[in-house]
C-alpha cells in the first residue's frame, strides 16, 4: 500500500512516516519517491485527553502547531473551545496521532 497525495504524513524522527487518512491511520518507509505503508489500522473514536493532543502538537507540530498548543494550554475553557471549534482538522490529526501510538505501546 502507498501514501496518496491526499494522505497527510508527518517524519518522525526515526524516519519513519505517519500516514493518517480517509481509511485510518499507520506507519511507513520512504521507498524511492513513495512512502510505502506498512501497517494501517482503523480509524476508531477512543477518547484522547487534551493534554495528550497538545503535547503532540507540540513534540511533532509545526510552528503554528506548537503555539498553537501553547495559546490552547493559556486559555480559559471558554476560549480553548473556540481554537478547537477554529482548526478542527489540526485537531483531529493530533488525536490521531495519540490513538496510533498508544497502539503501539
């Protein structure tokens, strides 16, 4: 199985990849110019603290990613609400990002 255009990834530092897409979240290897996948799993919808969700952002986050863990951390419950409401997606890759490593545990 390969890595789409439509899939995002993000490089560990072991380099390894984290595909997440439509179909589930996994890991892969660079192979060439594709990233070859190598174990995929479901998507499922276990809760993830959002402590959890912001240290992943900021471990393996862009810029953006990582302040915006740290404006998520500072605000009131009221506003931590509207910055999730705000990037739903980036939400939702990091509490991937948890599910698949606490998987692999």
């Amino acid at each position: 199985m390969e890595a789409h255009g439509e899939d995002k990834l993000i490089h560990d530092p072991d380099d390894e990849y984290t595909v997440i897409s439509a179909e589930g979240i996994g890991r892969g290897y660079l192979r060439g110019n594709t990233i070859e996948v190598t174990t995929m799993k479901k998507n499922d919808e276990t809760p993830v603290p959002m402590f959890e969700v912001l240290t992943a952002m900021r471990v393996y986050g862009g810029s953006f990613a990582q302040q915006l863990a740290l404006c998520m951390q500072m605000a009131d419950e009221d506003n931590r609400r509207r910055l999730v409401e705000a990037f739903p997606e980036m939400m939702e890759h990091y509490t991937e990002l948890v599910r698949l490593q606490k998987k692999q545990l």
